[in-house]
C-alpha cells in the first residue's frame, strides 16, 4: 500500500516535471512588478516575453506617430494605450520633467522591459542633438527586432538543455519502475531502512537542486 502510494507520488513529480503551461497570449504587464521571489520561473519568462514585445510594439507606435507629426507627447499618450505602464513617461511628459530617465525606470521596474533604456537612449540624444526623433525611434526598433529574433534562437536552443534536464531528472523513478517490473523491489529498500530513506531523500533534493540549476542557468543566458 506505501510502496503504491510513493510510486504514484513519484509518477505526479514526474509529470509536474515534464508538464509546462502553455504559452499565455501576451497581455500588458502590471503596472509594478511582483517581487521576484515570490514569481513561478514560466510565469516569469511570459511576462518578460509580453513586456518585450510590447515594447518592441511602444516604439514602432511612437516612430509611426511621430512621423506623422504628432508632438512626442501625444504620441506617448497613443502608445500609453498599447502598454498602460508607459502612463508615467506620458506623465513626465506633460510636466515637463525628463522623459528618458522616466522610461529607463519602467524598464527596471517590468520584466522584459529592459529594451527601453534603447528608447530612452534614442530620446535623449533626439533632445540634445535635435535629430529628428522619428528617425531615431525607427532605427531603434529596427535594432530591437534584430535583438529579439536572437533571443528567439536562444530560447530555442535552451528549450532543449530544460527537456534533457526534465528527461534526466525522470530517469530514477523510471529505473525504479522497472526494476519493480523485473522481480525485485528497490521500495522496500527504500522505504524500510534508514539507508534508503537517506538515499531517496538525497536523490530527491539533488535532483530538484538540479532542476533550479538548470533554470538559473537558462534565465541568465536568456537575459536581455
């Protein structure tokens, strides 16, 4: 009755290993982040994915609407509809204070927003150099694509390094599953001496040790 009970604990770790949710559709992000230790790894990664391409979207609205001749604050009002947190650059905007240094503040306080330091770059120089900003933007989002289809192969690379990670971490149970098959019976092993239980218990911390290594590992490279 144990022995079937802990495989089928085993079996539901296993499947929580494997099982990912799938990819949200992207939505705006709230105005102030979540602390990160309080975050689920996959729900981090879409909420950094939707903030990225929002702001890749937030500055091909502004180029478009600049280069319309709408002034640079009207044109932050309209893309302040694409991703509500850009309320404060429109904000700063209106009363005059410093629009860039607003916007590199969304971009530490949002997941995935990171890129805005580029469009807080491109405004800045706008300002100081009477470019036009349009242009600016442009060649700005033009750089942002570029960054985002590298950070697509890279997560396609990485996609793989988690299912081998998920794979490896699934092998015990499935070695343990048949050697049961086979005639012996590895549970009682484990669960009638303390060896085992020692065993099992460090056999289970080291493989969910490994499974954050592996996502540590993944989010740093995926960083922007």
């Amino acid at each position: 009755m144990v022995t079937g009970w802990l495989a089928a604990v085993l079996l539901a770790a296993a499947v929580a290993v494997w099982w990912q949710p799938p990819q949200a559709i992207p939505r705006v992000a709230s105005a102030r982040s979540a602390p990160s230790w309080g975050r689920v790894p996959g729900a981090g990664r879409r909420r950094g994915a939707a903030d990225q391409a929002a702001v890749l979207e937030v500055c091909d609205l502004l180029a478009a609407e600049l280069a319309a001749g709408r002034p640079p604050g009207v044109a932050l009002a309209a893309a302040s509809e694409r991703w509500p947190p850009l309320v404060a650059a429109v904000e700063a905007a209106r009363l005059g204070a410093d629009v860039p240094d607003a916007l590199r503040r969304l971009g530490e306080e949002h997941d995935g927003a990171a890129d805005l330091r580029w469009v807080a770059g491109a405004w800045q120089v706008s300002e100081r150099s009477g470019h036009g900003l349009a242009a600016a933007l442009g060649r700005t989002a033009d750089g942002l694509r570029a960054r985002r289809r590298t950070r697509r192969l890279v997560d396609s690379e990485l996609a793989s390094a988690r299912a081998t990670a998920r794979l490896v971490a699934c092998l015990p149970l499935a070695v343990l599953l048949m050697g049961s098959g086979a005639g012996s019976d590895p549970w009682s092993f484990l669960l009638g001496t303390p060896v085992g239980w020692a065993c099992l218990i460090c056999g289970l911390a080291l493989v969910a040790l490994g499974l954050w290594w592996i996502e540590r590992l993944a989010d740093r490279a995926s960083a922007p």
